[in-house]
C-alpha cells in the first residue's frame, strides 16, 4: 500500500478532528486561518492523489475501513473523479471561506465565532465523504451532517430572515432526506448490500431476471427525488433564493458553489456504481431527470429575470445551473456524465466568485442589496467588478472563460447521443440568451458612468477577499482555456467508475 | 393483493405512518407539529427496518450464554441502521426545536403563515 492510499482517509478525518480541536480559540482570524489550512491541506492532498492516480497504471482503489472485508465492512473508494471533485471543491471552499471573511467577522456574533469554524470543518468533511464514500448508508449519515452543518452556517447571521429561510431550506431538506432513508431501506430489502459494487452485482442479476421491477424503478426514482429536492431542481427549489440571498457572504458561495453539488456527486455514484449505466436506462429514469433538467435551465433563467435583488438574481441562477447539470447526467451516457461533471466544476469556481464579488458591492453600497442602488458601483471597486464580469460572462457561455467549454460539450453531448436530442440543443441556447439577457444588463448597471449612486468611502475591502477574487479569475480562466486535457481525463474517470 | 397485505402488514403500516408524517410535515402550520411529522416519518421508516431484519423464533444480536452460531440470531444490520437513524433524528430534532426557540423570539409566533404575514407587512412598510 502507498502513501497516496491513506489520502482519501486523512483528507475526511483531517476536518472532522479539527472541527473539534479548534473549540479553544475564540479570535476570528485565528480561527478562519486554522480552517483555510485545513481546506488547503484537503485540496492538496486530493491533487497529489489526482496526480498519483494519473501516473500509475490502477485507475481507482478501495480503501477498507474497520475490520470488517468488502461485502460487509464499509470502504471509500478514490478514482479520477473523486481526486479531481475534492481537489476542486476543497479549492473552492479555501477561496470562500478567504473572501467572505470581512463579512462573517460582521455578521457572526463574537460569542459564537468558534461554532461557525466548527461547522465550516465539519461540512468540508461531509463534503468529503459524499465524495468519496462506497457505502450507501453512509452516504445517508454524512448527507445529515452535511445538511445540518449548512444549516447551521445558513442561520450563523441569526436575523429573522436567515432564520427563517434555515427553517424552509430544514422542512425541505427533511423531506429528501426521508425519502432517500427509505430507498436504502427497499434497496437493502432486495439486495442485502449496503456497499455499492455487492449491491452492483445483485441489481444486475435482478435485471437480467427481470425481477423485483417494481422495488428497483421505486428505489432509483426516491433516490433522484432525495437529491432533486436537496440540491434543488426545479419544481423543488423554493428554498434555495431565500437561503442563498440572506445568508452571509461566504455562506452564499459555499452553499451554492459546493453544497448543491456534494448531492450530485452522491446521486451520480449511485446511478453509474449501484445501478449502472445499462439497468438505470432501462429502469426509465432518465428521461425524468433530463426534463426537469430543461424545465429547470429555463424557468430558473426566467425567474432570474424578475429579481432586483442582486443575491437573489445570482441565486436563481444556481436553479438554472444545476439544470444543465442535471440535463447532462440525463444524457446517460459516459460523455454526459463528462460534460456534467466539467459543468459542476464550471459552476462551482464561477458563482462562489460572483458572490464575493456580491457581497464586496454591497457592502460599498452600504448594505444595500437592490440593483438600481449598486448603480456605477463596478467603478468604484474595480476588482469586484472585474471578478463579476468573469463570473457573468463564464455562465453565459463566453469563449476563454469556464463556462463556455462546459456548455460546448453539454451540446456535443447532445448531438453525439445518436438519436440527436435536439431539444437539449435548442434549450441550451434559449437558457444561454436568457442567462445573457440577465447577467449583461446588470453588468452594464455595475459599469455605468451616467446617473452612478454616491458611494461613502467608509468600507475598504480587506486584502485577503482581493486575493480570493483574483485567484479565483485565473481558476476560471484556466479551466476556459484547457478544457481539452480535463474533459479527457473526466471522461476517463468516468469510464471507470461504473 | 390482500394475501400480500396480511403477510407485509408491518411494512404496510410503516408506509402509511409515513405518509401521514410526510403530510404532516409539508400541510401543518405550526412549526412544532411540522417537527411531529416528521419524528413519525422516521420511526416508520425504523419500523420498516426492523421488521425487515426479523427473523421469526430468533433473539436480538446480542451474543449470550456464549452462542456465536448465527442461527441463533436475527440479522443485525438494520437494528444498527436504526441505532444510527436514532442518533440523527435526535440531533435534527434538537437543531430544529432550537430554530423554533430562535424564531419565536423575534416573531412571537410558531404559525409560519403568520410570520409570513408579518415579513410582508414589514416589507410594503420599507
């Protein structure tokens, strides 16, 4: 066994021991700088086990936890698309946590500081574990724990408002979590496995048997609503604007840059490791998945259109992009899942950077939140302007920036499908113009000279949210200019994941 | 279909106490009642658990007397599953009951209509 095999381990363990360690410290900077290590040293962990996997000839390992051997212990399983996802949102919550500092300093009250560290340590470790994990119930316990830390760093700012979305994004997130505690429970009843590969093996012979129809259909279909509800797709997103627009800073960018996305991850290894990519087609799912991908690209779009307020504008864009998230995982094929995964990655750099360069506009605003206020405000603080115009252009689909190579191969994911979904291709295009139609004006407001607001001088933003910004602009350009090695070697991981 | 019934009747109380808890959650106003809900939504989903770890004639997975032979024992995977649920129905529920003590001090009120109301009277006053 070689060093990189411990990684997956030491990268969940890491957080989670931290989490707790860190009780005795009460300065604000102290405690955000302790969990930036910790998120950074997650972030390169995963990319040394990225790098190691590349270059050595297995493309994935099982890592045993406990005494017990595979068909009842528990284990994690670390490939391609484990390393890259970890790597990548362990990056994007170093950047958020770094940006949104200024703002939780303000909006976490000094007593309570250490408990909101306490959470944002014990999300990344529930992040981790969403990723990584190859047990299905476990999956389940740390999508509570991921669930309950959000929540807890969603109500950190403890006004009425945040509360209350906390309680709407709790009533909601239950429900999914209910449904997908009784799935394992069916599935358990049919198979008798709880780790992925025996309950692989069973499911398929089922299938070839052509029994326990009903149960598979039954299991998948509550497995997909648990995370539809929770990672918020269409017809279930109403938590989403107010949990995302009230929180604070860092908050919004965590929630809507990882959070959303851990659940994704979980419901791929479930479709493409429990099920397989054959039964799951055959079970008839996807079509499901892939309409309500498409409704969600365009209403989210549309609704996004009628928002003044600007967190909750970028927050309706989040239920447009996990749309065409959820539309590539439709796809059901390798390249689907490729163009996916390569969106989850465009998604996750380019709105956490949008919601810092939010907050930061705010806050020259002096707080307020309405468009027509933060008029000529790009002008002002010019490097937040810059970052939101990156942000905006990367999720309208501008070439260079992460979010055009995402939307190129979603289309090609389309087209080579062989029947040719076209629809998928003309929405693709709808939902782009619509996510131009609001992103550009906005941007042309930020940047206007004529009838631009007075801004006091009063807030200057702190060095770190700077730094945070401009690594984040090159994180998005990179993944817009070298998109050909990534999207070859997601493919690959996803080739091997089944 | 009622042979069936007679045979799975645990399982099919546990999905009707989950419905009724799932509508409890999602139609009740009260905060606390929504909290009810969805205690009865989980502990159906435990009772479908247990009932599927059962095996008739059998004991708890507990070894006594010295008897490590299996045959002795009913399966001990869902009693564990259960034991882990418990844990974070408790914990959601804690985290819950202490959102509505939160709530209750700014709005007065448990009734999410109410706080509704109130949010949007104080939104056309701004």
């Amino acid at each position: 066994m070689q060093l990189y095999h411990h990684f997956p381990f030491i990268i969940i363990m890491l957080p989670m021991v931290m989490s707790v360690l860190i009780l005795p410290f009460k300065n604000e900077i102290t405690l955000r700088s302790i969990s930036m290590l910790i998120q950074a040293i997650c972030a390169a962990l995963s990319f040394w086990l990225f790098a190691s996997l590349l270059n050595s000839p297995v493309e994935y390992f099982t890592y045993q936890l406990g005494s017990f051997p595979a068909p009842w212990g528990n284990e994690l399983r670390a490939g391609l698309i484990e390393a890259i996802m970890s790597g990548a949102f362990a990056t994007v919550l170093f950047f958020s946590t770094m940006g949104g500092g200024q703002d939780t300093a303000r909006d976490v009250k000094p007593g309570k500081r250490h408990y909101f560290y306490i959470m944002i340590n014990l999300l990344t470790s529930s992040l981790m574990v969403l990723i990584y994990t190859n047990d299905i119930f476990t999956g389940y316990v740390f999508m509570e724990i991921h669930m309950l830390a959000a929540c807890a760093i969603l109500m950190a700012k403890e006004s009425g408002e945040t509360i209350k979305a906390t309680i709407k994004y709790m009533c909601m997130s239950i429900v999914g979590s209910m449904l997908f505690l009784l799935s394992i429970a069916f599935l358990y009843g049919i198979t008798g496995h709880l780790l992925m590969e025996p309950a692989k093996i069973v499911i398929a012979r089922f299938a070839e048997a052509g029994l326990y129809w009903i149960p598979m259909v039954l299991t998948i279909t509550l497995f997909s609503i648990a995370v539809f509800i929770k990672s918020s797709l269409l017809p279930f997103h109403t938590w989403l604007p107010d949990a995302h627009g009230y929180a604070t800073t860092s908050v919004s960018a965590i929630l809507s840059g990882v959070v959303l996305k851990g659940y994704v991850i979980l419901l791929l290894k479930l479709i493409i490791r429990v099920y397989g990519i054959d039964v799951s087609d055959i079970l008839g799912i996807m079509p499901a998945i892939f309409w309500l991908g498409l409704l969600s690209m365009t209403m989210g779009s549309l609704i996004a259109l009628t928002q003044k307020d600007i967190k909750r504008m970028i927050a309706y864009s989040s239920v447009a992009h996990i749309g065409y998230i959820f539309m590539g995982i439709g796809f059901n094929t390798i390249f689907g899942f490729a163009a996916a995964g390569y969106h989850i990655l465009a998604h996750a750099f380019s709105k956490s950077m949008l919601f810092i360069a939010a907050g930061r506009f705010i806050n020259t605003a002096g707080g307020s939140k309405n468009i027509p206020d933060l008029v000529g405000v790009a002008r002002k603080d010019k490097l937040a302007g810059v970052a939101f115009l990156v942000g905006a252009l990367s999720l309208i689909g501008i070439p260079l920036f992460a979010g055009f190579p995402s939307k190129f191969y979603l289309a090609t994911a389309a087209v080579r499908e062989g029947q040719g979904i076209w629809i998928a291709v003309i929405v693709l295009a709808v939902s782009t113009l619509l996510n131009a139609l609001y992103y550009i004006p906005t941007l042309q407001k930020f940047f206007s000279r004529d009838n631009a607001q007075e801004f006091s001088a009063d807030y200057v933003p702190d060095k770190s949210s700077s730094i945070a910004l401009v690594c984040l602009i090159i994180a998005n350009i990179f993944l817009g200019v070298s998109y050909i090695p990534l999207i070859s070697i997601l493919e690959r991981g996803f080739s091997f994941l089944g | 279909m009622l042979e069936a019934l007679r045979s799975n009747y645990i399982e099919a109380t546990a999905l009707i106490l989950f419905g009724i808890g799932l509508a409890t959650l999602l139609w009740e106003k009260n905060l606390i009642k929504k909290i009810i809900g969805f205690n009865i939504m989980e502990t159906s989903i435990f009772l479908f658990l247990t009932a599927k770890g059962y095996i008739a004639g059998r004991g708890a997975p507990i070894i006594t007397d010295g008897i490590t032979d299996v045959e002795y024992y009913i399966n001990p995977l869902p009693s564990a599953i259960v034991l882990t649920g418990i844990v974070i129905a408790v914990s959601i529920t804690a985290f819950m009951l202490a959102l509505c003590l939160k709530i209750y001090d700014i709005y007065g009120t448990l009734d999410m209509d109410k706080i509704t109301v109130m949010d949007m009277a104080e939104r056309s006053e701004d």
